[in-house]
C-alpha cells in the first residue's frame, strides 16, 4: 500500500464540520500522512498533496468563504488531483443544490461529494445563530404533514457513516 500525503481543510463555526473532518482524520492516519487544517490557520497547497479533502458547513445557502476562494484559486490543480467535498448542513434535502450552486461547475472532484450531515441544536448555540437554529427547526417539524415524504420532518443528525464511506474511497486510492 503507498502511503497517501491527504490533506484535510475545514470551515467549521458550531463545531460539526470540525468533528467529520477529525473523524475523517482519525479514519485515515493511522496510515497515511494527514495534514489536517482549519481556516483559521493559513492553508496550504494542494501541490503538496495526494489527495485533497474540503469539508465546509453551509450557512444562509453559501459554503464559508475562504474555502470557496481557495477553491476558485486552485481550481486546477484540485481538478488534476482526487479531490473531495464534504457539506455539513442543517437542511440535508438542499444538498444537491449546495453542491450546484457553491462549487464552480468545472470543478472535478474525482471522489465525490459528501453530505457530512448536521445539526440543528439551539442549547449548544448563543444570539443570531441560536435563534436561527430555532427557527429553522421550528420550520422543519411544522412542515405539512400531509407530505408523504417523512425525511422532511426528520431534524437531521451528523452522518458518520457518510464519512467513514469517503474514508473507504480514500483507503482504496492506496491500493491501486
Ligand atoms: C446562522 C446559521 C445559518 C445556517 N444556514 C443554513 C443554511 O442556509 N442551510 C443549511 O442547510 N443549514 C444551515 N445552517 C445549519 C448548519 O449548516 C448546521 O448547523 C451545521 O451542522 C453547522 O456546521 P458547523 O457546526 O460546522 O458550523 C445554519 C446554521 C446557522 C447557525
């Protein structure tokens, strides 16, 4: 197995993004060389890297904008490597249109996109984001009923599994 060099970027405010893109990390350093960056700290570039994996929370629509931009900046270079996108959102059946409105079309990303899931919890929140975090729950399970489709009124929940998948995809590259 060649050992991958996998670098590992997230744009996390609430914390969900951060807890996938460790998983992730986890799920892949006991054989591999993860470098693990959050957009706080200064991001480096893909060049130096096997694999690369952007994990993003969505907020108002948009992904966080210093992923967008790094992603519009090395568009190319991302396109040429196995790249992934990972979303983590509040309301998962938006998830195609995430990724059909926040990623430039001529992005490839040979490894896919992943709904990382999310959460909707107001006790773990403070001011602007606990109170847009109600409502939007509040929209969720007042949803009409009459619906058939009941994903619609599940509040979603992280989804690890959906990570542990894009591990396996990542693990199987090392073996080819
Ligand atoms: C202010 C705010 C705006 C949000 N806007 C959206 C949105 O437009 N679409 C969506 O699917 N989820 C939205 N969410 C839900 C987040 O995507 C969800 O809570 C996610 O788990 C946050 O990830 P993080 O903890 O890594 O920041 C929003 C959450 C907050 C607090």
């Amino acid at each position: 197995m060649k050992k991958q060099k996998i670098l590992i970027l997230y744009a996390t405010r609430n914390g969900a993004t951060k807890y996938c893109a460790e998983l992730l990390s986890k799920k892949l350093d006991t054989v591999h060389e993860v470098t693990l960056v959050s957009t706080k700290d200064a991001l480096p570039s893909p060049e130096e890297f096997d694999v690369v994996v952007i994990a993003s929370s969505i907020r108002m629509g948009k992904m966080n904008k210093t992923l967008k931009k790094y992603i519009k900046e090395h568009k190319v270079a991302l396109s040429a490597l196995p790249t992934a996108v990972g979303f983590c959102c509040g309301l998962p059946r938006l998830f195609e249109e995430y990724v059909e409105t926040q990623l430039p079309k001529d992005l490839v990303c040979s490894l896919g996109h992943h709904l990382f899931g999310g959460e909707l919890k107001p006790e773990k929140l403070h001011g602007m984001d606990k109170l847009f975090v109600k409502m939007a729950r509040n929209s969720i399970q007042t949803q009409d009923f009459e619906q058939s489709n009941a994903d619609l009124h599940d509040l979603p929940e992280l989804l690890p599994e959906n990570v542990a998948l894009l591990a396996d995809k990542i693990k199987q590259l090392a073996l080819e």
